[in-house]
C-alpha cells in the first residue's frame, strides 16, 4: 500500500540526516560481479533520479539482495523512507552529485505507481564540441545522432585475459557533423543484432544515456562508459522522434538523398552479395531507372588484368575519392605540405563533409551470362 507522505527532493536532502522519504526512478542499473564467478553478483548499482530530474548514483550490497532486489529494476519507481546517504568520494562520477545512496537493513523501500516526473533527463552532447575537444576525455556525456555507418563487429582481448565484443559505428548529428561510437560487449552484441536483422528500419537513430568521451589514436570520439550506460535504438521516447523527424527531413530536402538508401552496414561479402540482395532477371536491367543494386549470375571467361582492381570510395556517395594535399606557411617564408591526408570527393554533387575512405573494388570481367531461373 503506497504512502508517500512528505516527499524531500534529492536537492535538498541531508547527509546527516535519515529521517526523510524520498521518491526516484531508477534509470540505469548493473551488476558488479565477483572477481573471478561471472555468475555471483556482488553488488547492484544504479542512478536513481527524482521528479525535478536531480539524480544521484546509489548501490545495494549482494547480503541485502533477499530484502530489497524484487524491487531493484530499471525505469522502476520507487518510494524510500530512511535512506542513507555518504559522500561520493570516487574521482569519476557518473552524474555531478557529491553524494551517494546505499541501500541498508532498517531502510524502507517499495513501489510507486505515480510518478510525475519527466521520463529520462537527457543533456546531449553536440558532436562539434567532442571533436574539437572542448570537453575533457573521460567525460560522462549523452548522445544522439544518425547511424550512418555500422562495421562488423570484432573480437577483442580484456586486459585481464577475458574475450570481449567491439563494434565501432560513425554517427551523424543535425549540423552534419560526424563523429566515431565505439560500443562494447553486451552493446555491442545488441547494435549489430539490431544492425543485422531483416526486419529493421532502413534509418537508424541512436542515443546513449551515460556515455563517455575517449580518444583512441589520438581522434576523440564516444563510446559506452562500461555497465552504466543506456542504449536506445529507434525507440519512441519525444527526444529521439524529434531528432529522426528532424533528420529525415534535412536527408529529404538535400541532393544527395538520393544516395543514402539508409543506415549502411559494413557485412561479410556472402551478405553483401548473396544474403542482402534481390536477384534480377538479365532482361530487367535494362528498365531499372532507380539506382539500386542487383546480381548478376554468369561464368567468368577472361578478367582484365592490367586494371586497378580496387579504389578508396567516398563514404557519403561511393564515388572515388582523391587525396588533396595542404600547405602550410614555416618560418623565414617557406612552405610545406602537411603529413595528415585530407580526402575529396571526386563527384561534384556529393554534399557530403568529413570524408574518410571506404575500400571499393572494382574489376573488368568477360561474362558468358545465363538467367536465373
């Protein structure tokens, strides 16, 4: 039976004090293991956020589990009276609040089924202010952008000796700007599933609650922050309808929309060409006006060997990308050319920005073609 009484928001709580109620949601939750028993919890943490959308990290002990963990689950409101509070004293904190909750024995916990609250409190990132590194790596950050390239998920080895998962993606956000998300383990598992199924959306939008900024070779860019993050793909909260709303309209509106079919998964070859496609009949081809791409089933007779087989591909509209080299001015009046390589499109009506190279192959065959029957 819910009774909520006098409500205190987190805001105006006393460390030295318990005797207060509080009301929060909890909207994000993981487990800490046992060093060395994947399948033992050792505790629970979680961010727990009020009605005005403070928020505040808290933890639950592995002893305390049979009192309190039924309750213990995410986008769960719940109602605690006499809660304990202590300082954050870690030097990385996931939300800006210098206190902490642990949950102990005499605490009152249960749950609320009103709650007036906002559903999640986002404080997206722009991705302009991450590559130009106007915010400290290691920084917690939420995020929002456009998939507009997803690679094949990798193997990875743990420092301490353990398998892992990494699945590295570009995103985009509403000023164009494009940035490099790295997701790993279980997120990367729940991407590339997503990424991979036939029945997706064409447009993917993603959005990470407790991200981080990170560096990797010296180029910043963004990824989980381990068990604490929250990863959204195409869910229908107001904050990812508007920016997919806002998105496709601009994709709309631009020439190169053409161009952009969707989201682009980087597949095996068998995927590319065989699994990913809608065999077309010879005779067909010639009545396509739509660009899209087809397979063509023949016996190969003679290859064209004095031709470059492959060619860095713009990544916004597969085109041929050139190396454009930049000069600098030095001391005393002289010049040189910049060790960093630059890249441009080759095609004169790709409105594409960033451009970074795709390898593309391409070969001159002699076909004895037959139709698929």
């Amino acid at each position: 039976m819910e009774n909520q009484g006098d409500i205190t928001l987190l805001n105006d709580v006393d460390a030295l004090s318990t005797n207060y109620t509080i009301k929060v949601k909890i909207v994000s939750l993981w487990r800490k293991k046992i060093r060395g028993n994947e399948r033992e919890t050792h505790r629970i943490d979680m961010i727990l956020m009020d009605e005005m959308g403070t928020k505040i990290q808290a933890f639950c002990l592995h002893k305390l589990f049979p009192k309190f963990e039924r309750h213990l689950n995410v986008d769960e409101c719940l109602i605690i009276k006499q809660p304990s509070l202590a300082a954050n004293t870690a030097s990385f904190k996931i939300v800006p609040n210098n206190q902490k909750l642990s949950f102990y024995y005499h605490m009152f916990v249960e749950k609320c089924s009103k709650w007036e609250g906002p559903q999640y409190v986002f404080n997206f990132v722009d991705f302009d202010d991450v590559v130009t590194h106007r915010i400290k790596e290691g920084t917690t950050v939420d995020f929002i952008g456009y998939t507009v390239v997803c690679y094949k998920i990798e193997d990875t080895n743990k420092k301490d000796g353990s398998k892992g998962k990494r699945l590295n993606l570009k995103l985009q956000d509403l000023e164009d700007v494009q940035i490099d998300l790295t997701l790993w383990d279980d997120y990367a598992k729940d991407m590339y599933s997503y990424m991979v199924s036939k029945n997706r959306e064409a447009h993917v939008v993603v959005a990470v609650h407790f991200g981080a900024v990170k560096t990797y070779k010296g180029k910043w860019g963004i990824s989980n922050y381990f068990d604490a993050s929250r990863l959204f793909i195409n869910d229908n909260f107001d904050e990812m309808l508007s920016f997919k709303e806002k998105f496709l309209s601009k994709l709309a509106a631009s020439t190169e929309s053409s161009s952009h079919a969707g989201s682009y998964m980087m597949c095996s070859v068998e995927d590319e060409f065989l699994n990913n496609d809608v065999f077309s009949q010879i005779a067909y081809l010639g009545s396509i006006i739509e660009p899209k791409k087809v397979v063509i089933v023949g016996t190969i007779v003679a290859i064209v060997s004095d031709k470059m087989g492959y060619y860095d591909g713009c990544n916004h509209c597969k085109s041929k990308l050139e190396q454009k080299f930049e000069t600098y001015d030095k001391e005393k009046g002289t010049s040189d050319v910049r060790d960093e390589k630059v890249y441009q499109c080759s095609n004169k009506d790709c409105q594409g920005k960033e451009f970074f190279p795709l390898s593309s192959f391409k070969y001159q065959f002699g076909f004895k073609i037959q139709p698929v029957r």
